[in-house]
C-alpha cells in the first residue's frame, strides 16, 4: 500500500512529467507548424545554391575559319580572411607571385577586418576577391601552393583545434568562385581590331548574387553580341559545412547553350597583307591616318578593313579615342577626284556625253559663278575619257553642268552616298550630301568638293562600276555557326541596286583603265600581269588655304573580270619629298596590297607570260568567281 | 491422445510463420535495398563529379591548345618563322604557276527518239 506521501510524489513527478512534454509539444508545434515556412526557407538557403553555367561566347572566325576572337574559362580567385589567422602575409608572399600581383596590396586585402553587423556583433569579412579572370593553370599552381602550405607547429602535437585550422587554411581560405568567368581573347592582336571591336566586364545582380558578364562594346562583338552570348543555364544544389557540393541532391541542372560563332568574309591572310602594307606607308608618308580596305566586288564581300591607327583589343588599359575610331565608316570627308566617276558614269548613262566627245578644258583655268575652277595641270579639249584620265577638274565641271542638278543628285544617292552603306558596324556615318545647292555647286560636286563621303562608301561606289552597274551591299558576316561547326544561318551577298546600265559600266572600266597608264594618274598602281583600272583623288582638306590634303586611290583588277576591289586613303600624307597625290602616295601601296592579293588568292592574269592567248577558245576559269583556293603551286626560291 | 488434455497446445501454423518470414523478409529487402540504392546514388555522384573535374580539366587544355594553335598560324607568326629559318619563301612569280584548264562541260546526249 502506498502512503499518502509516495502518492503526493507520484503525482507531482506525473505533472512534471506532463509539463516537459507538454513543453516540447509546444516546441514541436512551433518549430513544425508556426514557424514552418520561414524556417525551411532558411534550412534551405543555408544548405542550397544556385549555379549560374556561363554558356561559352561564340567565336569570331574568318571566311576560312581561322580564329579571331575566342573565349576561355577564367577562373575568379577569392579569400575567407578569417581562415588566414595570423599568415595573411605569408600567404600574400606565396601566392602573390602566382597571381602576378602587388605583395604588399594582396596582403591588405588577405587581412581580417572587423566590421560592426546590424544586431551590434563584431566580425570579422569571409569573402574578398583576389583576382578576377585567373587562368585554370595559375589557379591550379596557387592551390597546389595552399595545400602545402607548412605547419608552424613542429615541436609537438596539433591539438584539434590546430589541425581544423590548418585544413582550413589549406583546402578553403583561398577558393575560386564556382560560377565560371570568362577571357575574350584576340589571338591576332591588333589584327581586324576595328571590325571585331572589343568587349567590357560587367556585373550582373539577381536574386541569387552577382555575377560576372562579359559585353560587347564595339564592332561585331557589339552588333552581334546577342548571338555570341548564348543562353545561361543553372543548377540547383546542396553543398556541405565544407562548401562542397552534394552532387547526389541536384534539384535542377540545365546546361548552357553556348553562342553562335560568327563568320566573317574577312581573310585573315589578306588582312594581314593590307595592314602590313599600311602599316609600312604610314612610316613611309607619315600621314595622321592611313586606311584601306580590299572587297570582291561581285558580292560586296569585304576581304580586309583597316585604319591606323587601331588598338589591340587584348590590352584596352591605354587605348586613346583616336585608336578606336574606325575612320572607313565613322569619318566623312570631300572625296576629290575620285568622285568624277560618279558624275561621268552618270553622263554616259543618260547618253549626254560619250566616250570620245571633246570638252574644252580652258587651259586650266575657267571662271564660273565668281569663282575660278584649277587643273593641276593646264589641258587644251580633252575627251570625257581623257577627263577621267587627266582627272581634269574643269572637264568634270563642264559634264555636271551639262547633267544639271536633279540627275546629279539622283546619281550621287543611287551610288549610295548620302546614306549608310548598312555594313554590319557601329556608328557608320551617312555622310553629307548638299542641301541648299549654290550657283557652284553644280561645278562643285562633280570634282568632289561640297560632298562629304565615307571611304566605305566610295568604295562600293567604285565597286558597282566593276560589277557590271549593279551596287552590292557590304558583306562582313556571311554565316552563323553552331558550337558544333554546323551553319545555322547563312547570309548571301544582296543587290542594292543597278545604278548604271551594264554597257555603261563597261565604258566607265574601259576609262578607269587609262588612268593607270603612264598618260593618267595612277601609273603607280599598274601591275605587271593584270590590267588595273581605277581613279585617283586628292582633296583639299577645308580650309583650303591651309594645304592639308586627303589623298586616295580606288581600283580593281583583272579590269575586265574584277577579282578584287581595293581602296586606299590617307589623311595628311607627309611624304619626304613633298608628294601628296593620291596617284603619288596611295597608288603604289594599293600596287603593293595587289601584288600580294592576286598571287595568294592565285588570280590568273589577263595579261604578261601567263595571260590567255587570244581566241583560243574558252578561257580558263580557275580563280575567276569562285571561292579562293590556296596556291597549290610550289613556292618556289 | 488429444482428449486427455496432455497435447492442448495449438499446433504452430505454418502458413502465419510463413507469413512472418516473408514480411520481415519484405521489411528487411526493403531496408537493405533502399541502403543499397542510396550508395548507388552517392556512387554514382562521386563518378559524376570525378567526370565533371576531368572534363573541365580537358576543356581548359583544349582551350590552352587551340590558343596555341591560333598563336602558331598568326601571319606574322609564320612570316617570323619563315625567316627564323631562312627557307627563303617568297610568293611565286605569275611565270612560276602552273593552271591545269577546267574540262569543258560535256554536251547534253542527243535526245532518243
């Protein structure tokens, strides 16, 4: 039998009892139903991650598929501070010359600093960037030099305390982070800069962190940057106290999709003959910029762009404005000369004037609405054709006033100045076509002042007389391709329009051809195996007082089945000997760039040894309208 | 013998201990085949993981590679070698090539009658 006492104890060790367990209860209810959102929420932030995967940029590639512009994983190299302990400067000395950095500035920012949290505790930063755009092998030198980083206790036993701290110190004070980065990389440097353009590092937010973002700035990098960039994907995880991922419980995993690799028209050879060549007459004739660029100009296809100056796009930290600026499509200036061509292929067009009429050149001097029009030389009556030889300004005068201003200004916009050529660049510029035409411009304009053009323009310009009247657009990417190399997009060669009848293009080719003679301008660019036509021009630059002039050389050859197109311009030559001509100074480079062109795009001549015999026949066609092939020929001493 | 009452106890069913065996057999497969598949699953996302590390080792060689690749077919790279090695290379002369001439296309068969 129990006493009373034993049941007054039973009872009381019964509520007890029941009051623990009605305390957890309640715990348990809290935990499990009250608090359950926001607790799983944090469960799930603590113990979860999202990944973004950075889809790799597409390349750039050339029309033979050499590589322009390529990405590589980087790696972004990062520091928990309070691992370090007391090493941080031991650690800044290991590691700072693996990381090419400052010794002293790395073990500033390897050292804890405490900070002040909002519920008023003090801790110290567990995350500093290190570097960004670390390349895989540096970043695997630097971890290999943190896993052997030595123990300073030798004379006894680590305590576990001891042994938790060096591993730490080891495995995870110094990490990447795990989202990839990436390095735009240019393998040819300052090769085609211009029309690859650059791109700029940027940050991009979500809910989720920041993450890095690689931009185009300029060129194709900027105009086809939505196609480069691809599709990022994610991946939902879970990681450990280790920061390790647990890749047993993956929720999501979407991989990325890479961007689309860019094909250019451009050749990377004939680029490099191009800008060797500009790059040895800047030298030479010391202009403030030299320019060129070389196209087919049966399909518009533009084979090499160049300006110097240009940049390299790999090392953007000391790049002036005049570097970037590509001065064939952005700048806009009097043509001179070799404008003529748009007036006298218009006269002919409209049956105004023929080949072989005569126009009195006054002997160089002629007086019209006040104002008195030079010849840089004196010519008696030339005929049309002599007036595009001699590049007899009056003569080109008399034609524009015969062609009177409506058909003027129709031929000039249907040539296509006055409007952007569409290349696929940035920032191209219209030029300026007059507006308010005075009582000269009529004599203006047809010797290629009181217009303002760009060099791209005078170019096509120039190539629609080589293509039998029919003006191409310019074609810079001509294909898409997938990660895998397959084409996804193909983009053919487009017809502006014909501004000029084929017989009329023809007899233009047939004037352009006597400017490279030794009668013309241009004797400078005929080339010993083909036959040369193109047209000079020397403009001065405004204020013409100042005697500033912008000298150019527009050609094409073979002349009769034009190959290739090639311009040529310089602002401001500077030559040794005082010459400044457009036939002085631009002619031989554009002789030289041809020279070089015609033997690896493997032409054939249309005169010299190799030229076709006379009707014999049908002549052969190897390298005429068709995809260049490499020279299969020997090289021989 | 069963009247006396010396033999009362039932006799064990066969089929209930049949019944147990099979269901904690059941319960036991269960267990030992959820541990299994659970090991599987860390088994294989050890392997995944070790292939993900190798391929990124492989796509950061690859990408080293075609770097140097590029590197090696850069014009100027190759002019430098060229006289590096003083092979003497110039383009060829006009004169120097030689042009096989394309077969003429072949006239359509008359047409049968």
């Amino acid at each position: 039998m129990s006493n009373p006492v034993q049941i007054r104890r039973r009872w009381l060790i019964v509520i007890l009892l029941g009051m623990a367990y009605s305390g957890l209860a309640y715990r348990l209810v809290d935990l499990q139903v009250l608090r359950r959102a926001n607790l799983q929420a944090e469960v799930w932030t603590n113990t979860h991650r999202i990944l973004q995967l950075e889809p790799r940029r597409g390349d750039i590639v050339d029309s033979r598929g050499n590589v322009l512009a390529t990405s590589t994983f980087v790696k972004t190299v990062c520091a928990d501070p309070a691992l370090l302990g007391d090493h941080a400067a031991e650690v800044a000395h290991r590691i700072a010359p693996l990381l090419d950095m400052n010794e002293a500035e790395l073990g500033l920012k390897l050292t804890p600093r405490p900070h002040e949290r909002e519920d008023g505790q003090t801790v110290t930063n567990r995350f500093v960037v290190l570097k960004h755009k670390v390349p895989p092998d540096v970043w695997q030198a630097v971890h290999d030099s943190m896993t052997n980083f030595p123990s300073h206790i030798v004379d006894r036993k680590p305590t576990k305390a001891e042994k938790a701290f060096y591993h730490g110190l080891r495995y995870s004070a110094i990490f990447v982070d795990p989202s990839d980065d990436q390095l735009r990389s240019y393998p040819n440097g300052h090769l085609a800069s211009h029309i690859l353009g650059y791109v700029g590092d940027g940050e991009r937010k979500d809910s989720h962190g920041t993450y890095h973002d690689i931009k185009g700035l300029e060129g194709i990098e900027a105009m086809l940057d939505q196609r480069m960039s691809g599709t990022r994907g994610w991946r939902v995880t879970e990681r450990d106290g280790y920061r390790r991922e647990r890749v047993e419980y993956r929720e999501e995993n979407v991989e990325p999709r890479d961007g689309l690799h860019v094909g250019l028209t451009l050749d990377l050879v004939i680029q490099g003959i191009l800008e060797s060549a500009l790059a040895e007459a800047k030298d030479k004739e010391k202009p403030a910029y030299i320019s060129g660029m070389v196209m087919r100009p049966k399909t518009g296809e533009i084979l090499a762009m160049c300006s110097l100056p240009d940049f390299d796009p790999n090392h953007m930290e000391h790049t002036t404005a005049d570097q970037l600026r590509n001065r064939l499509i952005m700048d806009y200036h009097e043509p001179g000369s070799t404008f003529k061509i748009v007036v006298i292929a218009g006269a002919l067009n409209e049956n105004l004037v023929h080949l072989t009429d005569h126009i009195n050149c006054e002997n160089g001097h002629f007086l019209y609405a006040g104002r008195i029009l030079h010849d840089s030389s004196p010519h008696g009556d030339l005929t049309v054709e002599g007036v595009l030889m001699k590049s007899s300004n009056i003569g080109a005068a008399k034609i524009g006033m015969i062609m009177e201003r409506p058909r003027l200004d129709r031929y000039m916009r249907d040539f296509g100045f006055g409007a952007p050529t569409s290349i696929l660049l940035p920032h191209e510029t219209p030029g300026l076509m007059p507006r308010n035409w005075t009582k000269d411009s009529i004599v203006q304009i047809p010797m290629g002042q009181g217009v303002s053009v760009t060099s791209l323009q005078m170019m096509m310009a120039m190539g629609a007389l080589a293509n039998k009247g029919v003006l191409m657009r310019p074609l810079l990417v001509d294909r898409l391709l997938d990660a895998g190399g397959n084409v996804v997009t193909r983009f053919p060669p487009v017809a502006a329009r014909q501004v000029v009848s084929e017989a009329t293009a023809k007899l233009m080719v047939e004037a352009l051809k006597t400017v490279v003679t030794k009668e013309g301008t241009a004797v400078r660019a005929a080339m010993e195996n083909y036959t040369v036509a193109g047209k000079t021009g020397t403009a001065q630059k405004v204020p013409y007082a100042a005697h500033k002039w912008y000298a150019s050389f527009a050609g094409f050859f073979p002349a009769d089945n034009p190959e290739v197109c090639i311009y040529i311009a310089m602002d401001e030559p500077h030559d040794p000997a005082g010459l400044h001509q457009g036939g002085q100074v631009c002619a031989p480079v554009f002789k030289q760039v041809a020279e070089k062109v015609a033997s690896y795009l493997n032409i054939k001549p249309d005169r010299g040894m190799d030229a076709p015999a006379p009707a014999a026949g049908p002549a052969p066609v190897a390298g005429q309208g068709k995809t260049p092939q490499p020279i299969k020929t020997a090289m021989l001493r | 013998m069963a009247r006396d009452g010396k033999d009362s106890t039932p006799p064990v069913a066969v089929r209930t201990v049949v019944k147990a065996f099979l269901l904690s057999a059941l319960i036991i497969g269960a267990g030992l085949g959820y541990v299994w598949q659970k090991n599987l699953v860390f088994e294989l996302a050890q392997q995944r993981s070790a292939r993900e590390v190798t391929l990124r080792h492989w796509r950061d060689a690859n990408d080293k590679l075609r770097w140097d690749y590029q590197q090696m077919l850069r014009p100027k790279a190759l002019e430098e070698r060229v006289r590096e090695l003083k092979l003497g290379l110039v383009a060829p002369a006009p004169g120097q090539l030689l042009r096989l001439p394309e077969p003429a296309a072949e006239a359509p068969a008359p047409a049968g009658p």
